[in-house]
C-alpha cells in the first residue's frame, strides 16, 4: 500500500527514520508514524488535528473546498435526489440500493420501528423535567439489556440487524424522550407514513386526533436528517469508534456517540444557538454580542459559526439555508423577530474582518436550529434530532471498523507530572 516513503530525522537519533506514506483515493497523503515507538518516540497531535486515526471508505470531506461526499456523492446531490433512508443505505453498503433493494431496505426499517414495551419504564424513572439527551443516552445504552440475538460483533448479519434496529428506533426513542418531557402518551410508530412523517406523527399526534403531517416539513425533516446523516471521524462517530474498539456492546457504544455528541462545541450547537438568539433578543443587542464573540478575554462565542474542517464554507448549509427558506415560506413565519436577528448575524458573520480573516461561516446547525423552532420543535429537542440522524453515520463507522481487522483504540500521552518520588514516610 505504501507507494512512498518518508525521512524524518530527530535531534539524539543517529539515523533517520524511514516512515510509509500512503495515498488514499481523495485527500492529503498520510505518514504512517507507527515506526516512531521503536524509535522510542511518540507524535504529539491534542485535538487530532492532524492524525488520521483509521481507513475510512465510508465519507469523504475537504473542508477548504466546501466538500462532502458520501460513497463519493456529493451531499448537494444527495439532498436533491435522494432521501434519508436511501442514504442510510448507502453508508451502510458503500453503494446506492437499486429500486429493489430500496424496498426491502424500507420495508425492514419499518418492521423494527416498535422499541421493546417494558423500555418505556425507564422513561418513568426520570423527572419529568431532565434533558431529552440525558434520557436518550440513557434510554440507547438500555437498548444493550433488550437485543441479545444480534449481539456477535464479528458475524457481519448480527451487525446488520444491529443497524437497522437503531435506524428504526431512534425516532420513536426521540419522539418518546419528546412526549415524556409534556406528560403525554407516547404514540406508537405507524408504518404506513414515510420516516420522516412517522416521526413528527410521534412527536405531535396523540391518542385524540388524527395527525396530518405537511407534505413540505416532513421533506424539511427528512433534509435535516440527511444532512447529518454523516460526517466522518467527528468527535462523536471517534467515539463510537473507540469505544467499539474494545469489542463493547454495539448500543452501548452508540450511547457513548450520544453522550459525546451532546456538547455545544458539537451537536449541542444547534440547541445553542436558539439560546443564544433568544439571549440576543434583540437586533439593538446584536453589535455587543459581535463584540463579545471578537473579545479575546470573552469566552462566548457566536454559536453556529466556524467549523473545525469546513474553512471555505460548510456544503451542508448551504442545503439548509434553502430548506430554511422553503419551511418559513410554507408557515409564512418569515419575520419572526429571532429570524431577523440570525439574518443580520448571518450578514455580519460574512461580512466583519474577523469572522472572514477566521474563515467563520454559518454552518449547518445555525440553520438547522432555526427550521427547527419553526417546525414547532422544543429547543432541547434539537440535538436530540441531530442523535436521531447521526446514528446511521455512527454504526456504520462501528460496522466497519468490526468488518477489518482492527486493533483496540490506545493513545500514548506527553507526561508532564511529577516524577517518581517516595511517599513522606
Ligand atoms: N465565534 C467567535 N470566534 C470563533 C468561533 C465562533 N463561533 N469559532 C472559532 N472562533 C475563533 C477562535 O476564537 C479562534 O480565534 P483566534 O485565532 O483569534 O484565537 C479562531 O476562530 C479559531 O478557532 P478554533 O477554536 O481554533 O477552531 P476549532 O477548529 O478548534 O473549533 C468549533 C471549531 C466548531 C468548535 C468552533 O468554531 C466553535 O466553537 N463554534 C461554535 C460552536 C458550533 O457552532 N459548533 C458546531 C459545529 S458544526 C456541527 C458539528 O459538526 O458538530
């Protein structure tokens, strides 16, 4: 695999040391540094911001292009032609279903929609008022107590039934998390509705009126679940990775993903950035905020702008803003004072020195949250949501990283405590 080599040379070692350089099919070539810990060395990368901790064929980003492939389709594409089941799909089996297979794909995510009955004792454990991601991470790592036929990690059907269990479950966990936290029923999936329909029908029907979910904002929802479908070696899917790595319990390890999923600097951001519009309050109040995101010795920062890979800007809001556009049209909400002020955030962002010297753009939860709202959706609800979507990303990673030979997840560590010393006698 290793068509080129590497020199590196290091102050105390006589001799260079020779490392492989591999190619992949899109992206920078990477040096191969394992031949460093015979040399008594290790790399130093907090962040990983420039290690490439496994081979991936799954989804590919160039973050300075503003590129994002899955399976090497573009997401714009993606977003325009296909849908979040069929993208499900293709993570999972590296290729578009035929007709057929889209069927038998759909059918069989429909047949494991149900969650276990006795799962909705857990929900009854929690207050009413906890956070929805508190009890999905909960409620998914439980999921580990109720599938035991599936559960041999190196018996690539077992691996199968795995995903699509979750696929078909998370929905009606997220909608369950959702009607717990408002002390109604929770509804059962119905299978005659698409999956995005399916889940608003849980979120918002109940037992006394039939639900009509609108043809525009279950296309909204299923966008937004296709867009966060996946996203490479992300915090969250590195986790799931990781914690996969030791041969863990498939639904514990996405418990692990939702758990890392859940801070502001990742999925968290999309429920941030509501707060922080309603904090903003005001288009009066905008500038001071601006101020404070640009103040070194602040700690705040615009939610829903910048990305770790994205420099140029992020392809997937640029699908969102659309649909944004479409569901404010459709609801003709389209001068909700929140609104007005994430435009003109919007405006600054790509406009003032500092976010554009920074590369700073909007990036796909800034809009997310915003369709979001408008969809009628609580704030907590949103990272949840992402949970939901990512979820197909997360136990593909994990099928593929069980499909290969692997080796369990280890980082070394730069040491800088005391050394050895004797306990005071
Ligand atoms: N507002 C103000 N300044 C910012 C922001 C922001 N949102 N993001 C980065 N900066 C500044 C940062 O202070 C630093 O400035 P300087 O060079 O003067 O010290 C510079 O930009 C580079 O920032 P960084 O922290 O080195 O960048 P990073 O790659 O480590 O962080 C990020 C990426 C997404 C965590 C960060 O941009 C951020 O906190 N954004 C807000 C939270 C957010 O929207 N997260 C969702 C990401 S998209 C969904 C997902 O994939 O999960």
């Amino acid at each position: 695999m290793a068509d080129k080599k590497a020199r590196l040379t290091i102050d105390g070692l006589d001799e260079a040391i020779e490392l492989p350089v591999y190619s992949g099919t899109e992206g920078p070539d990477v040096v191969d540094v394992r031949p460093l810990t015979g040399n008594g060395r290790f790399t130093y990368d907090p962040g990983f911001v420039s290690t490439a901790a496994c081979e991936s064929k799954i989804t590919y980003i160039d973050g300075g292009a503003g590129v994002l492939l899955h399976g090497g389709y573009p997401i714009e594409q993606l977003a325009e032609h296909s849908d979040y089941l069929e993208v499900c799909y293709l993570l999972l089996n590296g290729e578009l279903p035929t007709p057929e297979q889209k069927e038998e794909f759909v059918g069989t995510i429909k047949r494991h929609t149900m969650v276990h009955e006795q799962m909705s004792d857990f929900f009854h454990g929690f207050r009413r008022d906890a956070h929805p991601m508190a009890i999905m991470v909960a409620v998914v790592g439980a999921l580990s107590a109720f599938y035991h036929d599936s559960l041999d990690i190196d018996d690539a059907y077992h691996r199968e039934v795995c995903a699509y269990r979750l696929v078909a479950k998370m929905p009606t966990i997220a909608a369950m998390c959702y009607k717990y936290s408002i002390g109604q029923p929770f509804q059962y999936p119905r299978n005659d509705l698409n999956y995005a329909e399916n889940f608003l029908h849980m979120m918002f029907g109940n037992p006394c009126e039939d639900y009509k979910p609108s043809p525009v904002l279950a296309k909204a929802m299923d966008k937004i679940f296709l867009l966060h479908a996946d996203h490479e070696q992300n915090a969250s899917t590195s986790t799931v990775r990781l914690a996969g790595s030791s041969g863990a319990n498939p639904f514990a390890c996405i418990a692990s993903g939702i758990a890392a999923l859940w801070g502001p600097a990742h999925g968290g951001a999309n429920e941030a950035v509501l707060t922080m519009l309603e904090e903003i309050g005001d288009e009066s109040k905008i500038e001071e905020f601006v101020a404070r995101a640009k103040d070194p010795n602040d700690s705040f920062r615009l939610m829903g702008f910048g990305h770790r890979v994205y420099r140029n800007f992020d392809p997937r809001a640029k699908v969102m803003k659309q649909t944004c556009d479409e569901v404010l049209a459709e609801l003709g909400i389209e001068d909700e004072p929140l609104l007005k002020i994430a435009k003109r955030l919007e405006q600054i962002a790509l406009e003032d020195e500092y976010f554009v010297q920074r590369k700073l753009y909007p990036n796909v939860d800034f809009y997310s949250g915003i369709i979001l709202k408008a969809i009628g959706i609580p704030t907590t609800m949103f990272t949840v949501i992402f949970a939901l979507s990512r979820t197909i990303g997360w136990i593909s990673h994990w099928n593929e990283f069980h499909s290969s030979p692997n080796k369990i997840g280890r980082p070394r560590q730069l040491y800088t405590g005391p050394s050895k010393r004797d306990y005071p006698a």
